[in-house]
C-alpha cells in the first residue's frame, strides 16, 4: 500500500543484511565482545524498523567510527589495543577498509541526518 521506508533506508538495511557477518567480524576484530554484541544487535534493530530513532543513529556513526579507526589513538578506549594488534600487511586489513568506505558511502546517503565525518 504505502512505502514508508525511504530509499536510502532501504539501501542501508540491504548493505547491512548483505554485509552482516563482515561488519560483526569486523566489529570483533577492533573493538572486541562488546564491539560485536552492540553491531549484531544494531544490525537488527536498523532492519527491523522503518525509521531510524535517535538511538540508531548514534549506534550508526559508533559503528562508522570504530570501522574508520577514529578512536585507535586514544590509550583509554579498548580500541587502541584492538588496532595494535593487527597486522598491517594481513589480506583482511584491505578488506576492513573497503568495507569501511562502503558503510561511510551508504550512510552519507541518508540524507544528512548521521553526523559522518567525510574521509578523503
């Protein structure tokens, strides 16, 4: 009858059913337990609503941001031990990286309302 999922919303569901195992891999890889049981759920709640609350948005750009490495360098948040132990010349780093700049690429098409730094 009526769409009530906007196109961009629907984009972002479909990237997040597709790369879902990718992105809780990723979330482990670099942010550890926590990391990964705060993807899954999000992963969830973004799919299971037509509409993104307050709640999921700020659980989008936390997602974008340990993804982006934006807190590697700050000693105090898990983060930076997660990082220090990857080895940068490993296949999947290239892979981490493509797939964060997918996830940047389809949250900067929801028309403004996540507060995503762009990355050159």
């Amino acid at each position: 009858m009526f769409d009530l999922i906007s196109p961009a919303h629907s984009e972002l569901q479909d990237f997040l059913r597709f790369h879902s195992e990718a992105l809780q891999n990723a979330s482990l890889l670099l942010g550890g337990t926590p990391a990964l049981k705060a993807t899954s759920a999000l992963i969830d709640d973004v799919c299971s609503v037509p509409v993104l609350s307050r709640r999921l948005q700020q659980g989008l750009v936390r997602l974008h941001e340990l993804l982006s490495l934006e807190h590697v360098h700050d000693l105090d948040r898990p983060e930076s031990s997660y990082f220090a132990d990857l080895d940068p010349a490993a296949p999947y780093v290239e892979d981490l990286c493509l797939l964060a700049e997918s996830f940047q690429d389809v949250l900067l098409r929801l028309d403004g309302r996540l507060d995503i730094p762009r990355t050159a």
